[in-house]
C-alpha cells in the first residue's frame, strides 16, 4: 500500500479550490476507502450581484416566471445555467 501524501493547509476555499483543479486527487486521497455520502442540506455559496436589464427584458421575464410559477430571480438563474452549459457544451477549444 502506497502512503499517499498529507492535504496541505489552504488560507480560504479560493486557494483549495484551485489547488484540487490543479491536482491529482489521487496522491492524497485512497479513493477505494471512499464511501458516498449524500449533502442533503449543503446549499452552494452564492454571491449577490447588481445587473442592470432593461425594463422590458425584466417584464418578459417575470412573465415567464409567472407562467411557471417560480421567482422570477431563480429563473434568471435558471436560464444563465442552462446557456452557460450550452456554452461549455459546444465551445471550441
């Protein structure tokens, strides 16, 4: 059995965040020992913004959200998600 190697210390998220995009987890972690877990209550972190639509744009959307009966501001989310993995879906590299 091979000692894989300590997780470093990370100042904030941001530093861990990269450190593990960067990193083969493997050399840390012995995933055969992994089990699944499930997050039920972990909601992602979220960060408020302030964006500026133009009042028609805001109107169609509430329109929509009405129809769907959701806030208006999770469909906004909802709708930059979908085109953001449309986006990485089918971009060139």
């Amino acid at each position: 059995m091979s000692k894989h190697k300590n997780i470093p210390k990370f100042k904030n998220e941001d530093e861990e965040r990269e450190f593990w995009a960067k990193t083969d987890s493997s050399k840390y972690i012995d995933w055969k020992k992994a089990e699944k877990v499930t997050f039920s209550k972990l909601k992602p972190s979220t960060k408020t913004i302030s964006l500026r639509l133009p009042e028609f744009v805001l109107d169609e959307i509430k329109m929509i959200a009405n129809k769907r009966d959701v806030p208006y501001q999770s469909l906004i989310k909802i709708f930059l998600k979908d085109r953001i993995d449309h986006e990485l879906k089918h971009s060139v590299k």
